[in-house]
C-alpha cells in the first residue's frame, strides 16, 4: 500500500532507537524526510546516517532535551514547518503513591503532558493552514489499564490523552487528524531492563524472566519497533484521515477489555 506521504517532512522525537527508531525507519520507507531528536548525540547522528542511507531521504539530527523549554526551541528552530509530528519520551521512575510528591509529578508532567502539547501548539498552526498535517503521540497501555508502581506516567498520559481528545476534534476539519498510539511491551533496551531487573529480584535467568513475561501476553511475545512503526506510518498517511482521537493499543492483546 502506498501511504501517498512521500516528500512529506516529519520530527520524530527520541528517535536514535526503540520505538522512536521504529517509527522514523517507517516513515523513511516511505519516502519522508525527517528531523530526528533525542538527547545523545552520537547514537542519534549515527541512526539518523543509517536511516538517510537506506531510505534515500534528507534526515537531520538535532541532539536536544526535547521536555526543555531550551531544547525544544532548538529543535522546532531546526525542523521549521512540519506535516507530521511523532512525539514520545521517556517514562517516569517507578514507585508507590507514598513515594512521590509534587515537583516528581511537575517533572512528569513536564515530560509526558505537557512537552507533547507544546509541540502540537507549536506545529497545528502550520498544519491547519496548508490543510493537512499527521500527529502520533506515543503513550502507553497505562491510560487504558493502569500500572500501579507508574502512577506518576498513568496520570501525565491520562492528562495528554484528555487534551488530545478535545484538540483532536478542533482541528479535523483542517485536515489535521491526531491520534495515539498505546504500546505495551515491545523489544527495546526498556523491555531488557525489565526482564533484567526481574531476573535479579526472582534470582532466575534473563531468559527465564523473558519467557514468563511473554507467557502474560496473549501474542506471547514482545512487539517489534518495526511493526510498531509501520502502524505509526500508517496513522500518518493518507489513509487515515478519518481516524480521529483515537487511542490505539499495540500490545500483543496484553490488556483484557472489550472496548
């Protein structure tokens, strides 16, 4: 299927690996020159040469915090007027409820509500004048089943996800179609500190705490960054754009829900 978004130009956020990586990979294929961010800039330049390389598209790197004020300056300098925006950062830290107080959660918010909302308000406008415009924010499972030792990361996704669902429906009619996509848990170096730490507290192998992991996912496996990406491409095709608000889990079937 041709996504008809070729020569589109696209920021992808925290991009030089993981899911990130998956979803810039995808848009190349298809034929979207991109502006790559994450914070460290030697894997970043390295991934963004990769991706250029194999896809033949202009890909630039601009190695910044993305949930600073400062760095997202940089970046939306660099990336100008944009068609599509993929947003997505790092979680918060787990714990317990008697663990966090508020500036833990001001940090949260910071990184996983509000740096999205900002980007958005930076890019709609854009957008909404030429007429068309894709935004995919990666989230997690957490907002339709949450994780009880992430409640800093289940309550600044919930934040995001509200105000996606109203700004979502505002700006539909200008072409510009917003969705999220809801990942659980996928093969990328969080999955491996996962399986890593469980290992160290049940005193087993990586392998066995992989396996038990995988036995909990009706898939019984963990995702790829790659098909992960091709579902991102999609959403930011030509093709979806009567997908609007809509918040998408990619987990292999791992949360039990009807609706």
């Amino acid at each position: 299927m041709d996504m008809g978004i070729r020569g589109k130009k696209a920021l992808v956020c925290a991009s030089s690996k993981g899911l990130g990586r998956g979803c810039a990979e995808a848009l190349a294929a298809e034929g979207v020159d991109l502006v790559m961010n994450a914070r460290t800039k030697g894997p970043l330049e390295e991934a963004a040469k990769e991706i250029g390389y194999a896809h033949a598209v202009t890909v630039t790197p601009v190695a910044a915090d993305i949930t600073s004020e400062e760095g997202r300056a940089e970046v939306l300098s660099v990336a100008g007027d944009v068609d599509i925006l993929v947003t997505n950062a790092g979680g918060p830290p787990p714990g317990m409820w008697t663990d966090w107080d508020r500036d833990d959660f001001v940090k949260a918010l910071d990184a996983n509500m509000l740096t999205p909302i900002a980007l958005m308000k930076a890019l709609l406008p854009g957008m909404i004048d030429q007429g068309w415009g894709r935004v995919v924010n990666i989230t997690s499972v957490s907002v339709k089943s949450p994780i009880a030792v992430l409640g800093l990361s289940n309550s600044a996704r919930a934040g995001l996800t509200g105000y996606v669902a109203g700004t979502s429906r505002q700006v539909a009619e200008h072409g510009v179609i917003i969705n999220n996509l809801l990942p659980g848990i996928h093969a990328t170096d969080r999955a491996v500190s996962l399986d890593n730490g469980a290992a160290d507290a049940d005193g087993i192998s990586v392998e066995e705490a992989k396996a038990r992991r995988e036995a909990t996912i009706p898939a019984r496996r963990y995702g790829t960054p790659e098909e992960f990406g091709a579902a991102c491409a999609f959403l930011c095709s030509q093709h979806a754009g009567f997908i609007v608000g809509q918040n998408i889990l990619l987990d292999g079937g791992g949360v039990n829900t009807t609706l």
